[in-house]
C-alpha cells in the first residue's frame, strides 16, 4: 500500500477514541437487556437499508431517543438514490429493452434485441452508441453476441433473464 495524501498527524489519538468507541459499545450491549426488533409495520420494511440502519434504530428505541429523524434519512438518501440512477445510460437501455419486449411490432417476445434498435428507439447520436458495449458488459453485466447484423442482447439466455429483472427492481422499472 501506499501512503496517502494527507498524512494523518494524529493517528494515535484517533485510535484511542476508536477504541474507547468500541468500548463504550461493547459494555452496552453486555450491561443492558437486548434492544427490542424491528416491529414488521416499521417503515422501512425490508432490504438493505434495513439491515444497515436496524441496529441505531433498535439502540435508538431502547434508549427512549426519537427515531423519526433517521427514517427521514434514510428515505432521502434512498430518493437521492433513484434519482441519481434515472439519469444515467443504464436506466434508458433497461427502459429501451423493457419497452422493447412488449413492443408489439417486433411480434412476441423477442428473443434478443440489436444495439442498432435500442440506438434508435433512444435516439442516439452514433458517438453514444460507440458506448454501448461497455455498459452491457461491465455495468449491466448482459451478455451479447455479435451477429452480421451487429451486436445483440440475448433475451432467452437464463443469466440474462435473471439479470434483467434483478436490475428492473433496482432501477424502478
């Protein structure tokens, strides 16, 4: 590893507030009952964000702190979220390819859909479609495969599937 830029000059004392932290934590958590769960009406139902955020949220209650403020958080960190991800490459491909599937000029349920056609159902300049294979492959992690007629996303391919409506539930679609 290299060092970094800054150097942190006070490294001991921050190490001593660490574990003072843990301590502090630690005791606790041994001292006191357990904190009481989540009830299944909280508002932040399921997922990861209340995997991370539980924990605060449970010491919270049994401290006898509101907790209101943190849910509020996490809601606008999660608002933040989606609205950073609809602004990006990726959501208008995934929307492309879902509009796509059900378009019923292309018949039923096509089996795969050519870069050239979500291209143009996008309305992208050629120098944005040069950066089509770079988001299916290393972003969206789709599989292709290269025709005569060009490039294709595979929509009968079990990974793909899978894939797909994994990230249709990430991206709100």
């Amino acid at each position: 590893m290299e060092q970094d830029e800054p150097e942190i000059t006070e490294l001991k004392e921050i190490e001593e507030d660490f574990k003072r932290f843990r301590t502090i934590q630690l005791n606790y958590r041994y001292k006191t009952n357990e904190p009481p769960e989540l009830p299944e009406d909280f508002p932040i139902k399921s997922g990861r964000d209340r995997e991370i955020y539980s924990c605060i949220i449970r010491t919270a209650m049994h401290i006898g702190i509101e907790h209101d403020d943190i849910i509020e958080y996490i809601q606008n960190v999660r608002k933040e979220k989606q609205e950073e991800m609809q602004d990006t490459r990726e959501y208008l491909i995934l929307k492309a390819i879902r509009d796509l599937q059900c378009n019923p000029t292309l018949g039923d349920a096509p089996e795969e859909i050519s870069y050239a056609d979500i291209a143009e159902y996008l309305g992208w300049e050629p120098e944005k479609r040069q950066k089509m294979g770079y988001v299916f492959k290393k972003k969206l992690m789709l599989k292709t495969k290269r025709k005569t007629k060009g490039s294709v996303v595979l929509l009968n391919d079990e990974k793909n599937i899978r894939k797909l409506k994994s990230l249709n539930r990430r991206y709100k679609l």
